[in-house]
C-alpha cells in the first residue's frame, strides 16, 4: 500500500509538471500588442474630409513600440451603424508625411483574402504577416475602401498625427494627398508575434494621455516618452506601451466616447499581450461635479478585473487644473480627497505621481507653469516630465502572465 501511495504521487507530479511544461510550450510565442488606439463613433467635426474614404485611398501613420518581424493588423467597425468594406490594405514603413518606403510595402489578407466587408459594431484582424517592425519606429497603413459611409464613422479623433486621402486607389505608392486631418479611422491596433518575455502596459486615460498640447507628428506624449524610456533600459526593452485615452473622457458617466467604466474590458484585458495597467483619469469627472467616492469605486472596480485577469495596475495622481474652467474650491477637494486615496489605501499594485511631478511649487494647485500647454494640459516637456516621474522597476515583473493571445 506504501509502495502504490508512493507511486501514485509520483505519477501526480509528473502529470501535473508535464501539464505546465506543456502551457509553458503554448505561450513560448504569442501576439503582444505594440501600437493601439481607442475607438469611439467620429462626431461629425471629426469624420474624415473631402474626398471622403468611399472609393479612395486613406493613409495613416503609427508609432510602433516594440520591434518584432511577424504582425496583423485591427480595423474597428466598432461603432458605425453599418457595414464597412476594405477593397485592399497595405502596410509599409513610413517616410514622413504620406510617403512610404515602397520597398517595404506589403498586401494584408484577411482569411486569405485581399478584401473584406467588417460589419457594423464589429473588429477584425489581418492575417499575420511577415514584416520587419523597428522598435520606436513609423508604419503607415494604406486602405483602399469600397463602400464606407462618410458621416457614420468610428475612430479616434486625437490623433496628433495626420492622416492622408487620396482619390481612388493609391495603397502602394507615394501621392500628394487630396485631403489631411489629424485622426485615425477604422485603424485600431498593431500587433507582433513575439516570444513570452515580452509584454506590454495598457494606459487608460483622458486627454492628457491622448497628448492635448503635444506636438502633431511628433510623437511626444507622455506615453510615447515612457516607450522611449522603456526602450532605453535593456531590463524593460521588451515592455510595449497601448496608449487608450480618449479626449474628453470620463471614468464614471458623460463624456466623449465610452466611459472608461465602459470600455476598461476592451481597451485593456482585450489587448494582446498586456501584463500592467496604467489608470490616469478623472479630472473630466471632477470638473463636471462627480464626487470623489464615484471615482474612487470605479479604480475598485478597475482593480479588482485587472488582478481577476493576472494584471498588476498601477493609479496615476490627477495632475492640477487650477485656472481652467474646472477649478473651484470644492473641486480642488476632490481631486485632493482621490489623491490621497490613490496614494495611501495601498489598493493599486503602485503608485504613479504625476501631480507631485507637474504642479507648480509656488501653487500646487495649479500646473507649473513650465509644463502648462494651458491650464488643464501640458506641454511637450510638461510630458516629458510625467515620463520621467514613472519608476521603470514597475514593470520588472508581473502578477502572472496576463493576457496571451495565441
């Protein structure tokens, strides 16, 4: 009887180590997420101009940030009210403006087709795809569309990059653009197959983390300078950065596009690879009257689905706003009263100070005025310096292995 005991709980570890080492094999290599966007329905101010995408070409430009030589590509159709169809896409590494490097070129499929017709309320992926992908590098995709609508459109309207319309089809070569505008359509994500040790961090943010008051084409929002700090390191190179703030936002209710609240599934415990989350929002709340309890159980809310999903997430302090229009003493209160909660109830897995990074020491109610873009946003060096205030050893492990898609 000892003897069988003795062997069964033998074949029990073997089993159990041979399970692991079997999930170990399966997440060797897995899609992680290098450039995203959050999608939401255009207003009409932010639909794409003349010539408009029926029938015509529109290219778009990406700041990728992990490097990698096999890719797919996201189209949302997420929140149009009817079907959209792509004719063609490519993808190529991007030469400035609407240019393209035409060696680099490349035809996307989707399910090995060169065209494809996304429903209303739906996303899609290309078919992976050999392509060499520079870390901190520029991608432009080409979509050469069929039947699209030109006021029903989702995307996202904070680009801080320009986007190109060419009349007709012009996917694979280089064109002096009909129309320009500094948003992204149907485009919502880039991602690489690459092997388990790389990751990336989900932010979830208002329009300081979209970039208001960074540089068009530029790429100098606070999360594109935490990729290049990321990059830099060799023990965080292999760390991807998701920027998902929408201009306008509100964690809690109202606001422009879904409500942080709303869309923390999608934007975060659905994007490829994610292992941290990073929370930076809520001044548009505080500034249309939310209470900081209101606030403070959706980070909860947050908390608990990131650490159900095997994510570490850390809160990011809200940055002053005194002298914009947000400003009033009970306001201030507020933002002070979630502050401190982020700060000291140890419930985020960290703590990001933007605010002690940002705030004038003169009035710490207000931005320094260094940083200030204007009262409530900030400047290219303003978001240099929230960069820097991010402690790298954040991201030196994780609680588990997060979101793998395979």
């Amino acid at each position: 009887m000892r003897m069988f005991r003795k062997t069964s709980v033998a074949v029990f570890v073997v089993l159990v180590l041979g399970f692991f080492c079997a999930s170990c094999a399966v997440a060797e290599k897995c899609w992680v997420g290098t450039w995203a966007t959050s999608q939401q329905l255009a207003e009409p101010h932010n639909t794409p101009p003349s010539p408009h995408l029926a029938n015509n070409t529109l290219r778009q430009v990406v700041h990728a940030t992990l490097g990698g030589s096999r890719i797919r590509v996201q189209f949302s159709n997420k929140y149009s009210s009817g079907p959209v169809t792509i004719n063609s896409a490519h993808i190529a590494v991007s030469k400035g403006g609407s240019a393209i490097d035409t060696a680099t070129d490349k035809a996307l499929t989707f399910k090995g087709a060169s065209s494809v017709t996304i429903p209303a309320g739906k996303e899609i992926y290309s078919d992976a795809l050999g392509f060499d992908v520079k870390p901190l590098s520029n991608l432009a995709v080409s979509i050469y569309f069929g039947s699209a609508s030109s006021t029903n459109v989702t995307g996202h309207p904070g680009s801080r990059t320009d986007s190109y319309i060419k009349t007709g089809n012009a996917v694979s070569t280089n064109f002096a653009p009909d129309g320009t505008k500094a948003n992204w359509w149907i485009l919502s994500g880039i991602d690489l197959w690459l092997d388990d040790s790389y990751a990336s961090v989900a932010v979830l943010g208002d329009s300081i983390t979209d970039g208001r008051g960074s540089t068009t084409n530029s790429n100098n929002r606070w999360s594109d300078s935490l990729a290049r700090r990321l990059q830099a390191n060799p023990n965080t190179a292999k760390i991807g950065v998701l920027n998902h703030g929408i201009g306008g936002n509100a964690v809690v209710r109202g606001g422009l596009g879904p409500t942080a609240l709303k869309r923390f599934d999608h934007d975060v415990l659905e994007q490829s690879g994610v292992r941290w989350v990073i929370i930076f929002e809520g001044v548009n709340d505080i500034g249309w009257g939310q209470a900081a309890d209101k606030i403070i159980s959706a980070y909860k809310t947050f908390i608990t689905k990131a650490h159900n999903a095997g994510l570490l997430i850390y809160g990011a302090t809200i940055t002053p706003f005194k002298g914009n229009g947000y400003y009033s003493t009970e306001h201030e209160a507020v933002r002070d009263a979630v502050n401190d909660w982020i700060r000291t109830s140890g419930e985020f897995d960290g703590v990001i100070d933007f605010d002690r990074a940002v705030r004038d020491p003169a009035d710490e109610d207000q931005l320094n005025p260094a940083y200030q873009y204007e009262w409530l946003h900030l400047n290219p060096a303003g978001y240099q310096a929230m960069a820097d205030a991010i402690d790298l050893d954040l991201f030196k492990q994780a609680k588990a292995v997060g979101n793998r898609q395979k």
